[in-house]
C-alpha cells in the first residue's frame, strides 16, 4: 500500500465508514473508467454532489495518480482492510491475508472436493471478502456460472462487523460489475453476526453443512477479548484449557458446519501446537482423528502489518490415523511438498504437539525423568512497575543510593537490594556487569518473607517512603487499577521473593545457546529472565553443562515456541519435558571436569543414544 495514500487516509481520520466507503468506490470506479448504470447499491456509494465530497475525491484521485498507485481489486481489498481503525482490529482481529495465500488455499481446497451447482462454500469471518473474491472468481473459471448465480448459490460469508460485510458486498458486486454483470440486485448469502454462537440452520433451508470452509480466522489474544465473547468461549470444548485465543474455536465451529468429508481451508497462527490455551484443541484432533495437513511457516512472517507465527491448516471431515507435516523454510508454497507422516497416537496433547523431527524430540523426554520433576525453575520478581522500583544509582554515599526519576531522590540504601535481568546472559556472562538496585519494602523471617508495615516503612525509610509515595498514582494503576495488594507499595506480585541460594541463571528467550551463570548469593533477586535452583552447588556445575549441551539446544529449537529473527523460548513450560538421563556421579564428574566441549557433546549424545 502506497505510504502516500495511507497518509491521506490517516489524515482525514475517517470516522464513519460509509463515508470512507464512498470516497474509496468512487475513485475506483473513476480510475478503472467502470460505468454502473443499474446496480442500485453500488450507486448509492458513487459521490456527486456533496461539495465536501467532491473535492475529497478529486484530492484522493489526484494522490493515486502522481504516485503511479495501480488501483485493481488487489488494492482495493487492501484499501479495505487498511481503513479499519487500530482499535477496532486489536478486538476483531482483522488482517489483509497477501493473495498467494489465499489462491494456494483455494486451489489446494479444491483438489479434494468435487464442485457441483449446489456446492456450498463460506468463510465464517470473512472480512472485506477477499477469500470470497477469489473464490467467485475460481468457481466461475471452472464452472462457466455467471457472478449472479455464484453469489446467489454458492457463496457465504459471516462477519461480526456490518461495515465488513457492506465492504464484501461491495467487492463482490464490483468483480460482476466489471465482467458485464450490472443488474439492479444481486442476491448475496452475507451475514451479520457472531460466529460463536451463529446458527446456519437458522438462515438456511434444510441446512445440512458447507463443503467448504476457508478463511482467516480472527487473530486476537485473549487479553484483548471483549468480556462477552469470553462467556461464548466456554461454549466450545477446544477453548476450555488456559486462556484461548480467538482464533482457536473456529477450528471446531468449521468442522461441525462441515458435511462429511468436507474440507477446510485456514492460515491462522501456529501457537496451538504447543501452547497451554491449545491443550484442548490439541486433544480434539487427537480423539477425531480427521486427515490433517500442515505447512508450517514457523518464524517466517507472512503479514507485513502483524508479527505472527502462522500455518496453513487442511482438514478433510474423514478418519485418518496420521496428520501430515511440512516445515516450510522460505514461503514459497508448490504442490510437492515433503511432508512428514505422523501418527496421532505418538503425541502428547497435555505437553504439545513436537511435529518437527518427532521422533527425536519423543525419545528425548522419554530418557530419564522429566527436567521438571528434578529441578525448580523460578522466574523472577515482578513489581508491575520496574521503571519505579528499580535503579541505577547515579551517585552514592554512606546512607542513600540516589536515583533519578524526573528528579533525584535519595534511597536509604538499607531498604534496598541487588538485583539482575538474567535476559541479558545472551550476551554478558557476568552477574557484577548487570546488576542494579531494587527498592524491597519486605523484611525476612526464617523462612518467611513479609511486606513491611506502612508506619514501619515511614519511620525507618523516610526517603524511600516519600519517593514512592510520590509514585503513588501511577502504583495504583497496575493490573489497570483492578488488583487489590496488600499495601499500595507492595509488588505487584508475590513471586520469587524469598532467599534462593544456588541459582543457575539464563534468559527466558535467546536466539543460540546462552550463557548459563551460576550464582550463590541469597540475597540476590532477579527481575524477568529465569532461574533453576537446586540444593547443592555441585549440581550447578553439571546443569550449566548439560542445558549449554548440543542436545539440550536441538531439544528446545525443535518443541520450544520459536520468536521472531531466530529466537526461541526457554520458559518453564518448554524445558520441563526435556528427558534427564540417569547419570551417574561419575559420569557427572566427567561432564563437569571435560574442558573439551565437543567430547562433552560427543558424550551426552552417546548417552542418550542420539546422532
């Protein structure tokens, strides 16, 4: 999309669609010189003698034009998409899908089912319409049917948005339009409404399923998921498992609306392999047992205006044993892909789907005991407002730190504690070079940590006091001002505040193998990144080598969840599954003492009986 028109369009800030609509049809129909003379919705759109308008147009067409912008259907459905404000795409998750997509899922779609006048194919959240688009246009390739018949037989669409399905509309009845369909009324199956809980049945005679379902179904995470959608959630079974994003059921939603052997057709994000919110789906698959595919664009990024993980998912509504995967390196996409046979009976859908080299990654956890039934894993503290609690100081002297935050303030350095960002060991190895200060309103007990009282708080720290009284407002406005704390300047969480002795540090995510930093002070805490603590000192040695080890590392770039530029997970949840083999003291001691790390590879991977 051209950055000039984007400006104009921003500019304008267009609030109401309709007149957004108007000017965008009307500069299409004037630049592709596309005459309607009958069509009574599409003239309803065409400007001609509000004055304001007028000159809108003229200006917008005279922007097209310097700028060499080819205004086709491509650009229009771009157009489309574009003009959707930020706000209204974070909670409907609209995306403009780049049409090699959407042409490869079409025609993939179609070598499986067999079109007939009466095949009937939806997208089940359409948007502007350009999977619909694409797909009138493939059928009336193959079918020789006139747009009106299309349209009036074959295609539906549902969309939560009315402006979407206003703008589908419109698509559509331009693409008859310029093939010499210009009547006054075309017959369209396009439906306002929500997809969790949309009944066909109820808009459709003797409803029975779709041969087809296709699409991009909506990308939002659950944190931006309107309360009421929420409670429309809990109806569908793949969503019962952590906190599901939206696209998740409207892989259950198509496949009831499918008829048997009935096939859909998605590019949607590739989480609910391995993440907790697609347990539930994961376990689905596993009892239906459909005949699956999947091209797995992994960390590649397939829209330019969102950083999502994607795949293209092909369901067939038949039983078959296995699913079939392809890791697709480069994004291009052939119809001789290799893809990989894969049994539904070898996954695990409590500990997620590990579909790239399998096998491998199978008999790694099968070694041993699981990586979380040995260790604890901690992650760090966490205030909700580090940029308040924790510091650099710019100078010190007997009694204060002193911090900068607008203005110096003092700290008494007695209520103040050490702190790291283990995140940072991507690159430092060294705990001295990162560490900070940590205002920490807690004192310890035994075992026990305990938030200070407020009256102890003022009377012993007066200064700490007064600064982060000073902060107050903005400490109120954690968990967006909804979470009760035990005292306002308490930490937003209660996480990892006590007094861990041995520590094996890392970052929490790492494009290579990271460093892995042992420490032994206490009264050390640590803020994001992530910690393994242990009894004994000794065994920090040997964890620091076997998780620094080729194997630990081929484990988490083959079942850990991948980041954008090559970085991967090292989370709790993607390591605690990692097969600890049974070593024995000795050969731990040989781990420890080799200095050579290609033999200490060489060694572990004989272990665990890998090449």
């Amino acid at each position: 999309m051209n950055k000039e028109i984007n400006r104009y369009l921003k500019d304008k800030n267009f609030t109401d669609p309709q007149l957004v609509d108007r000017l965008i049809v009307s500069s299409f129909l004037k630049i592709n010189d596309i005459l309607v003379n009958e069509n009574v919705f599409i003239k309803s759109f065409i400007i001609s003698e509000d004055k304001t308008e007028v000159e809108s147009l003229k200006k917008f067409i005279e922007i097209i034009n310097i700028n060499g912008f080819k205004f086709d259907f491509e650009a229009l459905i771009e157009l489309f998409e574009f003009v959707i404000s930020p706000d209204e795409k974070v909670v409907t998750g609209a995306i403009y899908t780049p049409i090699n997509i959407r042409t490869f899922i079409i025609n993939q779609v179609f070598k499986n089912i067999n079109f007939t006048d009466s095949a009937r194919i939806a997208d089940i959240a359409c948007g502007c319409g350009s999977f619909l688009y694409d797909l009138a246009i493939y059928i009336h390739n193959i079918s020789g049917h006139t747009y009106t018949q299309i349209f009036k037989n074959n295609l539906f669409g549902l969309d939560i948005q009315e402006y979407s399905i206003i703008r589908t509309k419109i698509l559509l009845s331009l693409l008859a339009i310029q093939n010499g369909e210009d009547i006054p009324i075309l017959e369209f199956n396009l439906f306002v409404g929500d997809a969790l809980n949309f009944k066909w049945s109820d808009v459709i005679a003797n409803f029975e399923g779709f041969q087809s379902i296709i699409g991009n179904p909506p990308y939002v995470c659950s944190r931006n998921i309107p309360q009421v959608t929420k409670q429309y959630l809990k109806n569908w079974e793949v969503c019962s498992t952590g906190h599901p994003d939206l696209y998740i059921p409207f892989f259950q939603i198509a496949l009831e609306n499918l008829i048997n052997n009935g096939v859909l057709g998605y590019i949607t994000m590739n989480s609910f392999f391995k993440s907790l919110n697609g347990r539930a789906l994961r376990s689905y698959f596993q009892q239906k047992k459909y005949s699956f595919k999947i091209i797995d664009f992994g960390n590649q990024q397939i829209f330019k205006s969102k950083s999502t993980y994607t795949c293209l998912c092909f369901i067939e509504k038949q039983s078959c044993e296995f699913l079939q995967y392809y890791k697709n390196q480069n994004k291009e996409l052939s119809n001789n892909m290799n893809y990989s046979k894969l049994y539904y009976d070898t996954f695990d859908s409590v500990k997620g789907w590990n579909l790239e080299i399998a096998e491998v990654i199978n008999k790694i956890e099968k070694t041993g005991r699981p990586f979380g039934d040995i260790y604890k894993t901690r992650n760090g503290i966490a205030t909700l407002k580090n940029n308040i609690y924790i510091f650099n100081p710019i100078k010190e002297d007997d009694n204060f730190y002193y911090l900068k935050n607008g203005i110096i303030f003092p700290i008494e350095k007695e209520i103040c504690v050490d702190i790291i960002n283990p995140n940072k060991f991507t690159k430092i190895n060294n705990v001295d070079d990162i560490t900070e200060k940590v205002i920490f309103p807690y004192k310890y007990k035994g075992d026990r940590v305990n938030l200070i009282t407020e009256e102890y708080f003022k009377t012993n720290y007066p200064q700490a006091y007064h600064y982060l009284s000073v902060k107050k407002e903005i400490l109120a406005g954690r968990d967006k001002g909804n979470a009760t704390y035990e005292n306002w300047f308490a930490f937003g969480r209660n996480q990892s505040l006590e007094k861990m002795r041995n520590k094996l540090f890392f970052p929490h995510i790492t494009p290579h193998t990271p460093n892995f930093v042992i420490n032994t002070d206490e009264n050390l805490l640590f803020r994001n990144g992530l910690a393994v603590v242990v009894d004994e000192e000794k065994e920090l040695l040997f964890l620091q080598k076997l998780m620094a080890s080729d194997i630990f590392w081929l484990y988490i770039k083959n079942s850990s969840r991948p980041y954008g530029s090559g970085y991967y997970s090292l989370s709790k949840n993607y390591i605690k599954n990692f097969g600890v083999y049974d070593f024995t003291e000795e050969q731990k001691d040989y781990i420890v003492n080799e200095k050579n790390i290609k033999k200490t590879n060489k060694f572990i991977m004989k272990l665990y009986d890998i090449e």
